[in-house]
C-alpha cells in the first residue's frame, strides 16, 4: 500500500488531511504533498509556485521502475514529472511538479471559485495510485491575506497605470505653491524635507479627488478580500483603507518614492522613506522597525492615515500623520509592513491591467512609463 501523508500548506500551519487517504495495492510507500489551496493571477504572474513540495517514498524490498507523476484538471493544466527509479528504501523529491491553472481563465475570473486537480501515480505502466484534491481559484483582482506570501499586496500597487498622470501633476502644482519648485525629484535633492513635502503633495492631489470611504470586510487583514485597483477607485471615487492605501502607495511609487503599506488588526495605510533606503526584507513584523525610522529627530519615514483624505474629513497633511503614528502605538494591534520597493527587488511586480475587449477580458502587458511633470495647507517642515 501507499500511505498519503499530504498537507494543506498555510503560512507556517500545517494540518494534516484524515485516514481516509490511505489506500492499498501493489506498491508500498508514502507520498507527500504540499500545495497552497487558493491560486490567484498575481501568483501565476509573480512565478509563484502552488506546489511547494513533494516527496516520493519507497517502502518497498525492490527498486521502483520508470515512475510518472502527474497533475491534471478540467482548470487546471497538464503537468507531469518522470523518474526512472526509486531505489528501495529511499525517498525522492519531485521538483518539477506543478500546480498551475490556465492564466487565461484566472485574467477572466470576477469571482472565486472551487475546483479540483487530479495526482496520479504510475510505476512501470501500473496506476499506483491516484486521487481528487480541492483548490480554490480566485478572482483577478484579489488578495489572498498575511497567510499567504503577504508581499504579493505589493502587485496591486500599479505605478504604471496611465489615470495616475493627473495625480503626479496635481502634485507638481502643490509643490510649486509650497515651494516654489514643481519637480517631482523623489530623493536627488538628499533632503528628507523635500520628500516629505512630495508625500505631501500626493495626499492633497488626492484629496481633491473627492474620494468616499467604504468599509472593509471583517478580518480582512488574514482572510484577503477584493481590491479596487487604481483606475476604479479614481472613477468610481470609493475605496476601502486597503483600496486608498494601495493607490497613494502607487502614487509615491510613480514619482520615484519607495512605499510602504502597513497591515494592523482591520486596518492599513501607507507610508514613505524619506531617505533611499529599503528593509531588508519585504515584510516585517517587528513594530519597533518603524516606530525607530519615524521617531523625533530620526525622520527616515513618514506614516500617512489615507482614510484623512476623504470626502468630507477636514483632515490635513500633518493631521494623517499624526493619526497614522497613532496608530502604532498599541504595538498589539500591528500586524506586519510591506516595503514595496524590497517587495520589487524580490520579483513581485505590478499586476498589469486587465482591458474588456468586447466579453473578453485582456491584459496589457506593456508597462507605461510616467512622465514626472514639471484651501491645502502647506506640510511643516521636518526640523522648523
């Protein structure tokens, strides 16, 4: 007989499935596998893999000949991988197994849905083995939570997005009001006043826009949930905090400013280096990182509360960063940060957009570069 010992991988838990997936035949052994159980595009479009391990056990007195082990479904596509022999008593790991469902239909789902893929396993021309696993599909446009690979919030951030032109340049207008100099320069001047006064000019380029908050679902933070991207936040001028914070972090990311999204217990916003600086990884969950780079008189980051933006808040500038600080100070409540520039030198790029040609949706593959164009109160100085 082969004994399944499959996993359901999750973050760091791992539970094991029942009794019932032990089988007997000819063959003695165990298999073991470990997948994610919810595939979206920006997984496929990321290169991440669905199939984090396998392992092939042989617990046989004689050597396994000429081994297949395949994956298949009615979404999910073909993969096999071959192996001309198990000696006995010896594991293999399969490595170029995969579980990958055809991107076209994932670019068209709307909604999530639950499908199945099938592993079979034949050992010189005999089926050894074979059964039926449950995977989830999700839709284009959403997030899988912090349990899963968290950074992958740093695709929804589209600095490319053409719509975002009009905010750089309302930008560009508050800067020479402040200033007296529009360039959007992010970080050459080397003056962290300079940067912030750019942060600044973000959030009240988008404050004009006359956004309305909506609330987010319960326990968004682990579960995921649908994002607004940027082109329907500014149309439809509605966003939950995740939707804002994820728009004013590809703002700062269009005009050359490194991002940050910070993740609390039913809440986020954004933030931004001041100085050209990143974590050293893509997330971090260690409060204490943050509150040392926006401390007085360390001025590294600056912390924004997007919801201040809104329609109807009379909430300036220094106003969301005081509310943003705020809201570290339960060190309880903070789940983890997302520096969106480490998240870019790690692989994780912009999801492209998705364009309805007729009732078929596309995605334009083809990044836009933004050209940097040449009563808001005026932010204070970082050292009046």
């Amino acid at each position: 007989m082969i004994l399944w010992d499959h996993f359901f991988y999750q973050l760091n838990s791992i539970t094991t499935m029942g009794n019932d997936n032990t089988i007997t035949g000819t063959f003695n052994g165990t298999i073991h596998l470990e997948y994610l159980p919810c595939i979206n595009y920006a997984m496929i479009h990321n290169h991440v893999p669905s199939c984090n391990f396998c392992e092939l056990m042989n617990s046989d007195e004689v050597d396994w000949n000429n081994i297949k082990v395949s994956i298949d479904g009615e979404l999910i596509k073909y993969s096999e991988s071959i192996l001309e022999v198990i000696p006995h008593g010896q594991n293999i790991q399969i490595n170029n197994l995969e579980i990958s469902p055809e991107s076209g239909k994932l670019i068209e789902l709307t909604e999530g849905i639950d499908t199945i893929f099938h592993l079979v396993i034949t050992i010189s021309g005999e089926i050894a083995h074979q059964q039926t696993f449950p995977i989830k599909l999700m839709a284009y446009d959403q997030w899988t939570g912090s349990r899963i690979m968290p950074e992958l919030l740093a695709t929804f951030v589209t600095p490319n997005h053409p719509i975002l032109s009009r905010i750089s340049v309302k930008a560009s207008q508050f800067l020479e009001k402040w200033t007296g100099n529009s360039a959007l320069d992010e970080y050459q001047t080397q003056d962290p006043n300079r940067v912030r006064a750019q942060v600044a000019a973000i959030y009240e380029a988008l404050r004009s826009e006359s956004l309305i908050y909506s609330t987010v679902p319960a326990s968004f933070e682990t579960s995921g949930q649908r994002i607004r991207l940027v082109d329907n936040v500014l149309t439809s001028k509605l966003g939950t905090c995740i939707d804002l914070t994820l728009l004013y972090a590809s703002c700062l990311e269009a005009i050359g400013l490194n991002a940050l999204i910070i993740i609390t217990q039913g809440h986020a916003f954004a933030g931004a280096w001041l100085v050209p600086e990143t974590f050293p990884d893509p997330t971090i969950d260690d409060v204490s990182l943050l509150t040392k780079r926006t401390a007085e008189g360390i001025y590294d980051i600056t912390l924004v509360e997007t919801t201040c933006m809104n329609m109807g808040h009379s909430f300036d500038f220094d106003d969301a960063v005081k509310k943003a600080n705020g809201k570290l100070t339960d060190g309880n409540s903070f789940i983890l940060a997302i520096d969106v520039k480490r998240a870019r030198h790690s692989g994780i790029r912009p999801i492209p957009q998705r364009i309805l040609h007729g009732q078929v949706w596309e995605v334009e593959e083809k990044e836009t570069d933004i050209q940097k164009s040449a009563v808001h109160a005026t932010p204070q100085s970082i050292n009046p």
